[in-house]
C-alpha cells in the first residue's frame, strides 16, 4: 500500500455544515485482478498533486477526507490522475468532486461513494458499478462519459436529498428492471435512467422532477406531479421534438408561439403567469407548474395535451379558461383543480378526471 500526501496541503474551501454522520455500506466488489492501492486519506490529502499509478496493472483510488482528490477548477484544489485507477473510493465530504475516472476496457470496475457530495461532477469512462451511500448530494451529477456506462450496486439506487439529481444510471439488458429510491427533496431531479427502471417517487418537493426512462420524458415537468407515485417505462412517453421554456413571473405573457412538423412540442411554465394567455400552434404537450394565473387562458390547436396526462391545478386561476385536449384511445387525463377560480370556465376535450 502507498501513502501519498503532498509535504504541504492547502486550506481546502470553507467546509458545508452537516450533522450527519457517513453512513457504512457493505464494501463495493473487488475487481478480478490484484491491484496497487494508491491511498489519499486525509483533509486535501492529494490537493495540486499528480498521482500515479506505477506499472502496468491497474490500481485502487482510495480518497478518504474533505476534498481527499478533487477537481475543482481552481488551481490549488486539482488532483491529476495518471494511470489507469480501476477501482475508487470516495469516502468523505466531496472526497472526488470533479474528477474522471476511467476503467480499462473489457471489465466492470467498482466505485463506492460516501460523504457530502463525495462523487459529485465524477464522470465515468468504461464501464462502472456504482454503489452511492445515503449523503446528501452524494452522487449528484456522477455521469457516464460518451460511449460508457454506470449501472447500480445490486440493481438498487437509494438516492437522499440531491443525491442523485442529474445522475445518468443504466440497467443491464435481460435482467430484472433496476430500483431507484428517490426518497427526498430533489432526489432525482433531472435523472436521465437507461434500461428497465422502477422509479419510486417520495411525496417530497420535486423528488423526481423532469425524470426520463429510456429517454422517454415521464411528464413530471414544472410542478409536484410525480410525487408519491412509482413511475415505469410503460409511464413514460416519447418526448417532444423540441421544448419552449416559460420559467418566471410572467416569463412568456401574452406571446404566440409555433411548433413547426406534425411531433408535438414541449412547453413548460412555471411561475405565476408565466404562459398566461398564451396562443400556440401546432401540436403540443404542456407542462404547467406551480404559481397563480401560471397558464390562464393557455390556448390553441389543433390541440394540446397535459404532459404525462395530469394538468395539476393549484395556483389562483392556474388553469382558468384553458383548452385542453386528451389524447383519445387511453386512460383518462386527470385535472386536480385545487387552489380558488383554478379551473374556472375550462374547456377540455376527450376523456378527463376532475378533482374540484
């Protein structure tokens, strides 16, 4: 085992406060081949180092404290990497922030991350099995590179507040549809999964937001719509050729707006009046979001639809006097009109669920 610290460690960015403790999951697997263990333990251990795996055989990265081999952009809190390190751990408050890892082709290697944004900004190269502990923001963002691929220890992703927001996990073909615990606020924001998911959504603020499975869009837009729900490839749907995005008071008031084809567009509001009165054409999919007036009088044709068949109602006149349709050979669309004048003077088309 070789120690590497540098002589002299630089104060490493102002630390974020947390009361919690690292939690302890079960050691990732060995890969199948001996391996040099190249250690960095300690605050800023390998800080504006270079470190090196000698020979040729691959070596275990072992980062361990706040900021153990991060890549942070400044010049003093960069670690560079050389050689192939086949098998990390990230142990500790942003222990491999910003930093690529690369397995050697033709093997799976193990990735184990724990602590406070441990693995937040990672991109992967080759293929990885990852197992992420129950940190906040743990995983954020840890993506795979062109061409590679991240799967999840033992088919299951638990993900904690921000944890694996942003992440870009897949599923191994023929097997069992993998499980991604989205338990907290924002847990999987912005997930793109690959494969067969189960996605189990917590009823938290945005806990999986703007999700996709398979690169289908799973119309958790704007808004809390998914929250509380379990969502599966079958819940999911080609996306949009193209999304319009009205985020802010009043972002897109009084505009008219065109999708050009036969594919529908996306079109996303949030914000209080953010697409109030807004006049489309062509053929849409919306999604509108939190906010008072947020897509009154939204209207045009030949028709749109509610992303993901729920148009959510809560604002003040969120929904009042909208046209919308839903699509006809499916279940119905739901419309939970919940906040005053929410739906008032609403005209819908096709078959729909209203919850006043």
């Amino acid at each position: 085992t070789t120690t590497r610290r540098p002589s002299t460690t630089p104060s490493p960015p102002t630390r974020r406060p947390t009361a919690k403790a690292l939690s302890s999951p079960s050691p990732a697997p060995a890969p199948p081949w001996p391996f040099h263990v190249v250690e960095c333990v300690g605050d800023g251990a390998c800080n504006n180092r270079t470190v090196r795996c000698p020979g040729e055989a691959p070596c275990a990265l072992r980062c361990e404290g706040y900021g153990a081999c991060p890549v942070y952009g400044a010049r003093d809190y960069r670690t560079v990497l050389e050689g192939y390190f086949a098998a990390a751990e990230c142990l500790g408050q942003r222990a491999c922030y910003g930093q690529t890892l690369a397995c050697p082709a033709g093997t799976t290697c193990p990735l184990r991350c724990d602590g406070y944004g441990a693995c937040q900004y990672v991109m992967l190269e080759g293929s990885w099995q990852v197992e992420c502990g129950a940190s906040n923001s743990v995983c954020r963002q840890l993506r795979a590179a062109e061409g590679a691929q991240w799967v999840p220890s033992g088919g299951v992703l638990r993900c904690g507040s921000e944890a694996c927001r942003g992440v870009t996990p897949s599923c191994p073909a023929g097997g069992a549809p993998c499980v991604a615990q989205c338990m907290r606020r924002e847990s999987c924001l912005s997930a793109r999964f690959s494969g067969v998911w189960s996605v189990e959504c917590a009823d938290e603020d945005y806990s999986c937001r703007d999700v996709q499975i398979d690169g289908h869009d799973c119309g958790c837009g704007a808004g809390h719509w998914c929250q509380g729900r379990t969502l599966t490839n079958e819940d999911c749907g080609p996306p949009p050729v193209a999304w319009v995005e009205c985020v802010g008071d009043n972002a897109c008031n009084n505009q008219s707006v065109r999708c050009p084809g036969e594919a529908p567009c996306g079109l996303r509001c949030d914000g209080a009046g953010a697409c109030f009165n807004v006049s489309l054409e062509g053929s849409w999919e919306v999604a509108c979001g939190a906010g008072s007036q947020v897509c009154q009088s939204l209207e045009g044709g030949p028709q749109w639809v509610p992303s993901g068949g729920v148009l959510r109602c809560a604002g003040i006149s969120s929904r009042r006097e909208v046209s919308p349709s839903c699509p006809a050979g499916g279940a119905p669309c739901v419309a939970p009109c919940l906040g005053t004048s929410s739906c008032q003077g609403a005209r819908i088309a096709g078959a729909w669920s209203l919850q006043c």
